[in-house]
C-alpha cells in the first residue's frame, strides 16, 4: 500500500511541478520538461529529473535556485501534510541510451564485416 501511495504521490509533483515551472520567468525561453520525480522512502525529499532543449545545465542551476519558490508552489496547489524538499538534476537516462544504441550498432557492423 505504502508503495502504490509513494507512486501516486511522484506522479501528481510530476504533473504540478510540470505546470509550475511554465511560471518562471528564466525558463520561458528554454524548453524544459520533467522526465522523473523519485520520492524518498520516507518522502520528504523528491529528486526532480529534467531535460532541455538547450543548455540543461543552466535550467537545472536555475531550478536549484527556485526550489523554496516551486516547493512553496506544491505546497499551495496541493493538499500535503508535509511538502518534500525538491533537487533537480539533469536526466541522464536519454544520453545513455544512445551510447547503448551506438555500442550495439558498432557491434553488428563488426559482426556483419567478420562473415
């Protein structure tokens, strides 16, 4: 039980957080999506995964610096007895796929040279 509410809890932050970061000024320009929300154990802290279309690094330096703003956000739209703390980190999933991709490409290039 306690699982299925950590999950329900990591996709309504997703949705919010989602729609609340449209409010920021600095990131109108940036096309910026969030990809994951894992919650703690005890969820009192929720890591946010983003990705951009530009600089990813800056969005992400910028969403460390409004994360009081955006954790007041939640706490505003959302009926929580506790609101969790929020660190953003870029995605890295996506980049990792490729590389997988491109190693098993180069694998069955190799493989279709040997016979």
């Amino acid at each position: 039980m306690r699982e299925r509410r950590k999950q329900r809890l990591e996709k309504l932050l997703l949705e919010q957080i989602s729609s609340d970061i449209q409010s920021i000024y600095e990131l109108t320009d940036m096309m910026v999506s969030v990809t994951r929300v894992r919650l703690s154990n005890d969820l009192s802290s929720a890591r946010i995964y983003i990705t951009a279309l530009e600089d990813v690094e800056e969005a992400v330096e910028i969403l460390k610096q409004k994360a009081g703003y955006l954790r007041k956000l939640l706490a505003t739209n959302l009926n929580l007895r506790y609101t969790p703390r929020l660190s953003f980190f870029k995605d890295e999933e996506e980049e990792r796929a490729k590389r997988v991709d491109e190693i098993l490409r180069k694998l069955r290039e190799e493989k279709g040279d040997s016979q």
